[in-house]
C-alpha cells in the first residue's frame, strides 16, 4: 500500500502547482492577445474599430449593437492621459483593465454628467500632471476600452465624428 503513496503525493503536488501556475498565467496571456487584437493603431493610441459582425469579432462575444473604441497601453514611458467624449443623448463608457485583466476603472456617460473627461493612469509612483483625476495601477500594461450604445448600426456614421474626439497617449508635460 507504501508503495502507491509517494506517486499519488507527487501527482497531488504536481496538479496543484501546475492548476496555481495556470490560473496566475492565464489572464496576463489573455491580455496579451487582447491588446494584439484591438492594438492595430499602436500603444497608447486610441482605436476607433469597425463595428463587429459574424465575420469580423476581434474580440469574444462583442456586441453588435456597442461602438468600441480601445487604446492598449503601456505606461513604462509614463502616465498615459484617456480623454473621453460622450455622444450627446447614447450611453457611453469607459473601462480600463490591467495586465491582469482585472477592471480598474469604469465612469459611463451618466456618470460624467455627459461633460468630457480626462482620466490619468499611472504607475504606483510615477509623477502626474496637478490636478489630474488619477487611477493608480501595478501593472505596465493593459487596455482601456471605450463603448458606445447605437439605436441601429446604420448611424455608426453620423456618430464617429464625436466617438473619434477620444484619444489617449503619454503624458508628456507635468503641469
């Protein structure tokens, strides 16, 4: 009966490192295909995707009836700075997620009283500009994401001059 026990223990010990080891694995890899998909303008610039269909689904399970605009960054060159505009009368939002794939930030259309917004992400310990609304990360990297809400997917034209006022990029001045 010895004999069975020191094979079982190490097959216990070997699924639980490999089970830890996947689940702390996982989400940074699914984060790096995340940004490879939505990242064809670049880093810590702001994408304005076509909407999606059964064809084109850069992402899992996309909404065919949500704009989405995303900027996959890095903020190993600095803070980057998300400016966002809501579209007057449609629900927006705005969601950033890190490397981890954990939401670190959320703020939707209602909540920003319809007014745009500018939101700071940065580093623990990484300087700011004075005055700037902050949202503090442990992680490099990650994407924030942009939606907006159509009525029919037809009216994705007379909306995306307001949609591509959203941009981000590195901070570079700390005023």
């Amino acid at each position: 009966m010895r004999n069975w026990l020191g094979p079982l223990a190490f097959g216990l010990i070997l699924a639980a490192v490999t089970t830890w080891a996947a689940i702390g694995a996982i989400p940074y890899g699914l984060m790096n295909v995340a940004m490879e998909r939505l990242g064809q303008g670049g880093i810590n610039t702001m994408s304005h995707g076509n909407l999606a269909t059964p064809a084109r689904q850069p992402v899992v399970r996309p909404s065919p009836d949500l704009a989405y605009s995303s900027c996959p960054y890095d903020l190993s060159a600095g803070p980057l700075a998300i400016d966002v505009t809501p579209v007057p009368g449609r629900y927006s939002s705005l969601s950033i997620f890190d490397a981890a794939t954990d939401v670190i930030f959320v703020r939707n259309d209602v909540e920003a009283q319809g007014k745009p917004f500018r939101i700071v992400v940065a580093r623990d310990g990484q300087a700011v500009p004075a005055g700037a609304e902050v949202v503090r990360t442990t992680h490099d990297r990650g994407i924030a994401l942009v939606r907006l809400l159509l009525k029919d997917p037809k009216e994705i034209g007379g909306l995306n001059a307001v949609r591509r006022q959203s941009t981000c990029a590195t901070v570079t001045k700390l005023k």
